[in-house]
C-alpha cells in the first residue's frame, strides 16, 4: 500500500519565470513527516487521480513541511497548469512519503550540473555537501537568466556555484567542469536529455569510454534511445514470484508490470517508461536485460534489482522478490 498523506498549501512563491515553489505543511502539528535525504521526490496527486514526481528541495532538517518546484508546462498533461492556476494557500495536497531514485554516493569531490528546473535536486545535494564541508562545484544553467530559479538562496553557497544564462553567457564548458574530477569523483546532473549527453560526452572525452562516474535524472524519456532488446532463446520464459507463490508462462515482450498488476499485487509505479525508478524490484534470480534509466551501469551488471515496467530477463526462469 503507498503511504500518502494530505497536506496544506502555506506558502507557494514565483521563483522565477514558470517555476513555482510550493510549501506544503504537516497538518496533524505534532507528528514529523516521514524524513528525507537530498535528491528524494514526493509523487503529488492532481486532480483526475494521476500523480507528479517533484523533487523535494526544502530543508531536510525541517520535519513540519516539504517544498517543491514545479515548472509550468504548456505541452504537459495538466499537472503542473493545476499546480500554477487552480492550487492556492490554504488548499490540501495529497502526496506520498519521500522516494529516493537520486541518491547522494560517497565520493571526494562531487561536481554539480543543473539545467532549468533540474536545479530542485542539484540545490538540495550542494546545501547537503555544504552543511558537511564536502568539496563540490555547481554549475547551474538556463535560457535566460529570468527563468533560473533560486539564484538569491543559491548564491549563499559563494563561488562554487556558477550561473550561466545561454542568451548572455553562452554554454557551460563541460569539459572543463570534467576534467577537474579527481579519481572517483562523480557527477551530478539534472535537466533536459541534449544536456545529460553532453555531460556524457564530455566525460568520453576527457576520461575516455566506459566512465561510470554520470549520476543523472531525467524529466521525461522523450528522446532517449534504449539499447536494442536482447534476444531471449525461445518464446516464452517462466516468470516466478516468490513472495505471492505465482509461476507464469510469459511471452518475452510481455511487461512484467501490468502482469504483476493484473494479479492484484502492489507495485509502486509512476512513469511506466524506466526513469523514475517506482518499480524497482529485487532479483532473486535470473538475468535482465535492462532497459531503464535509473540504476547505473554496475547497479544493472550486478543483475540483483530490475525496473519490471521496462526491462525483462534474458534467460529462460526470472524469479522476483514479489
Ligand atoms: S514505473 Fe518508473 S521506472 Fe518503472
């Protein structure tokens, strides 16, 4: 069952050209909010019973309420004009409990790129690797310098944040910003795809192939090429989930997601498409080939997790921890 919660509208601010910020407020004044660590989202329910990913950028410390940023969307599905022209002060909002799909990894020194509204993440990892005196660079860019949002709080983080505003400054120097990555270093982005490979492209470049070291999360897949499906020998392999006792026959293209569904078991699941990371769920054997963009390269080598709306195995028996 996904943990929800209502919760109240108590302050909501134009932080810059379409980008709103939204405060929402615990409404039982006694009990915290379920914690959250830097790069979590809450999924926000609107009004025809679908749900929004926005990442939380508040104060992690701060348990009475949650903040968000959501960017006005001409071509979206309705979400974010509900948010901008009907949600108001003083409304209730019902929201999950805090998801991480975009966690902080350890390393010596993180370098920090944000395109647009994908600063929501990236602010709330450089505020985190502030408050420890951790070595980080942000590098924050947008079309104009009136559609970047955030820029007073950010500019309290001093000369490690770079803004760039494409009419005035041009683009970031990626391969400069990469370049300056120690050994196990790693980077952050968030924004647009076109922005995602040029940072990957970047640290082709620089570093040379095969790199992992680009943690990212994207707004939407439009764009992204999957790597070709593996071929599976035979037509068919034999689904097994372990926990509800189930043993399908499966075609290969069939999406283990909505089969799983179809059964009545509960799977956390929003964006159907790989890159929200809902639906991740254990492995407990077989092989996959995977098709999200969520886990990273050795999280997808070491077979143990898979995202069951996009991916499927590629041997004959699949046994998921469901
Ligand atoms: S539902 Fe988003 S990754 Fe599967």
């Amino acid at each position: 069952m996904v943990e929800q919660r209502e919760l109240r509208v108590t302050q909501m601010t134009l932080e810059a050209e379409g980008v709103l910020s939204v405060r929402l407020t615990r409404i039982e004044s006694d009990k915290p909010l379920p914690a959250w660590e830097p790069g979590a989202h809450i999924d926000v329910y609107v009004p025809d019973g679908s749900t929004r990913q926005y990442s939380l950028c508040g104060d992690p410390q701060d348990l009475s309420a949650y903040q968000i940023a959501v960017l006005r969307e001409p071509e979206g599905r309705g979400g974010s004009a509900f948010i901008h022209d009907e949600l108001r002060v003083g409304d209730r909002l019902l929201v999950t409990r805090p998801k991480q799909g975009f966690a902080l990894e350890d390393a010596p020194y993180h370098a920090l790129v944000a395109g647009g509204v994908g600063i929501t993440p990236i602010m709330a990892f450089a505020e985190h690797l502030d408050r420890q005196g951790r070595p980080f660079r942000l590098t924050y860019g947008g079309r104009t310098a009136s559609t970047m949002a955030f820029r007073s709080r950010l500019a309290a983080l001093g000369d490690r944040v770079t803004f760039l505003a494409e009419d005035s400054d041009g683009r970031p120097d990626l391969e400069a910003i990469v370049k300056e990555l120690p050994e196990d270093g790693l980077v952050y982005v968030c924004g647009p795809l076109a922005l995602l490979r040029a940072v990957q492209a970047a640290v082709e470049a620089v570093h040379g192939p095969d790199q992992d070291v680009v943690r990212f999360e994207l707004f939407s897949s439009v764009g992204v090429e999957r790597p070709e499906s593996a071929p599976l020998d035979g037509d068919s392999y034999e689904l097994v989930l372990a926990k509800s006792g189930h043993t399908l026959r499966m075609k290969p293209d069939a999406n283990i997601l909505e089969t799983v569904l179809a059964l009545g078991i509960e799977v956390e699941n929003d964006c159907r498409d790989g890159i929200c990371g809902s639906c991740v769920t254990p492995v407990l054997s077989g092989t996959v080939d995977h098709q999200d963009l969520v886990l990273t390269k050795k999280e997808q080598a070491a077979m143990d997790k898979m995202m069951i709306c996009c991916s499927r195995p590629t041997c004959d028996r699949l046994e998921l921890d469901l």
